[in-house]
C-alpha cells in the first residue's frame, strides 16, 4: 500500500461533558450518530472510573485486550472518528496515569465509565473516510 492523503476542511466544532458513569467509547460514537458526524479529530481530558485498552500484537494480527480496575486520569488521548460498517467508529489511543503517576494504555476499547469527561469534536468535511480492512494488517483502516 502506498501513502496517501487527503485534503480534510474544518466544519462544525463541539465541546461538551459526558455523563458520570457513561461509556467513554460508546457515548461520543452515539453523540456522532445523532449529530450525522462522518468524520472529526476528538480529544478528551478527564478521568475513568476503569480503564479498558488493547495493544495489537503485530505478529498474530489482533489486539490483546488489556486494563486496569482502578480509577486513573486521562493523561493523554488522540482520536478520530470515521464510518465502519455504516455507523461511527471511534478509533482513538489513550494514556493513564494511576496516582503514583506510573502510566499504561493504548488502543481505546468500550469499557472505560466516565468519571469526568470534557470532550472536543472537529468535524472533518469535504472527503469520504470509510474503515475497510487492511490485508497486511488486518486492521479496518482509511
């Protein structure tokens, strides 16, 4: 596969907090069903009452699901969302840090209820991104 781009315009800006308790994945893919978001850049800061995250393990192409029962702080999250399968797909990676501030994390999976959430939607215009699998790896990818 070759590199490729494309060009990617601004459109609608959103800024809001999730609920306590509601699904960090799973909330901000309803908010971009219900608003008709086909394409953004997210970001988040806040904290989890748990963390579900995964790493892909290269070689056996699946991602090992990983996490942690304890509440951590958001230090770090980078996302999109883009259609799979018709509906949006939140693809994001996310860092936490515990209170001793050591860190884990990785690829975002549901299952991180929302302590505190602020979350930032810029919707993405002007191109059709749709996740189709990768035969190298095997992955759903632009």
């Amino acid at each position: 596969m070759a590199t490729r781009f494309w060009e990617a315009r601004p459109g609608r800006t959103f800024v809001g907090r999730l609920a306590t308790g509601s699904d960090l994945v799973q909330e901000i893919e309803r908010f971009c069903a219900e608003n008709d978001i086909r394409a953004a850049w997210v970001s988040v800061v806040g904290a989890v009452q748990r963390s579900a995250f995964a790493y892909y393990d290269q070689e056996a192409l699946r991602y090992v699901e990983v996490g942690s029962d304890e509440h951590r702080e958001l230090s770090g999250f980078v996302g999109n969302v883009s259609p799979k399968d018709g509906k949006p797909f939140l693809h994001a990676h996310a860092t936490f840090s515990s209170r001793e501030g050591d860190t884990v994390g990785g690829h975002l999976l549901p299952g991180n209820p929302v302590w505190v959430a602020e979350v930032t939607l810029r919707e993405m215009t002007g191109l059709e991104l749709e996740r189709t699998p990768d035969e190298i790896t095997g992955l759903a990818l632009w």
